[in-house]
C-alpha cells in the first residue's frame, strides 16, 4: 500500500495506539526488572511518556511543517501516519523487552543507564525518520528541520525524565 494512501479505521487507530502504549510500557518495565519494583514502576510510565509523549507534542509542528510544504495531507490523514507508525514502534519495543529485560538483570555497569538511553533515543529517531518519510518526503529542507526538531524535542525530554528514573 502507498504510503500517502493510507487511511486507518477508527478501530484501527485505537489498536495502533494500543500497541504504541502496551509496547512502550513493556519495554519500560523491562528497563527496570533489574534494578528494583520503584525502577519497573518508573519504567511503566516513563517509556510510555517518552515515546507517545513526544509523538503528542512533535505532531502539531510536522502538521504545519507539512502545510509550509504544500503537502496536501488533512489533519486525519495526518493521524493516520502518526498512528500507523506508533503502532509499528510499539510492536519493535514489546518485540525488545525479552533483550532489555536481560540486560536490565544481568547487567551491571555504570555504563548500563547510558545505554538504555541511547537504546530509546536510537528508536524515537528511527519512528521519527519514518514519520519525516511518510509526510515530508518531497520537502528536504522541511524533512530536515522537522526531524532536528524532534530529535532536540526528544533529547530535551529524556533529560527531563531520566534523572527521576531510580535506575543509578
């Protein structure tokens, strides 16, 4: 299917977003598995506000990123990218939390918490890619400018959440 066809049901969406919340909180509870309940805890919430968090507040800039681009995508159909590629992220973090939860129990490094942290902004900067691609395909320069804009949104939100994260 291509992709600036594509158009999710409702129900669709609700699953994609789903997928994005249960992928996200699990590959945060694994993050924590070795390092105590607090640290699951944290984890639980943490991941999910990292990676849907950001999707929330990085979609109204790429909307009108897309529109000083003349790209024609409604509103909708820009959810419909959103979504779609949420729901592709959070079926890769359920997909590793078995390995993270390995490394989270067996693991132990100062250099463990580094880590983890690129391991997540590694995977933000691949959905974001995808997003960029989806949506800002024929507009380099506004590809590149969304995209350092995400990756600075998501850097600056993972210096929020990490130091409250019982995980040194």
């Amino acid at each position: 299917m291509e992709h600036d066809t594509l158009t999710l049901a409702a129900p669709d969406r609700g699953r994609a977003l789903g997928i994005a919340l249960l992928g996200s909180a699990a590959f945060g509870v694994a993050a924590g598995l070795g390092h105590g309940a607090l640290a699951t805890l944290h984890g639980a919430w943490a991941s999910p506000a990292l990676f849907l968090g950001g999707a929330a507040l990085a979609t109204p800039p790429l909307y009108l990123f897309c529109a000083r681009s003349g790209a024609r995508l409604s509103a909708e159909e820009l959810l419909d990218h959103v979504t779609a590629v949420l729901g592709t992220t959070g079926t890769a973090l359920l997909g590793l939390a078995a390995p993270v939860a390995f490394f989270s129990a067996t693991l132990r490094s100062p250099a463990a918490l580094p880590m983890l942290v690129c391991a997540s902004l590694a995977i933000g900067a691949v959905a974001v890619h995808a997003l960029a691609r989806r949506t800002l395909s024929h507009s380099f320069l506004n590809l590149a400018l969304w995209v350092a804009f995400a990756l600075a949104l998501g850097g600056r939100l993972v210096a929020a959440i990490v130091p409250h994260l019982p995980l040194h």
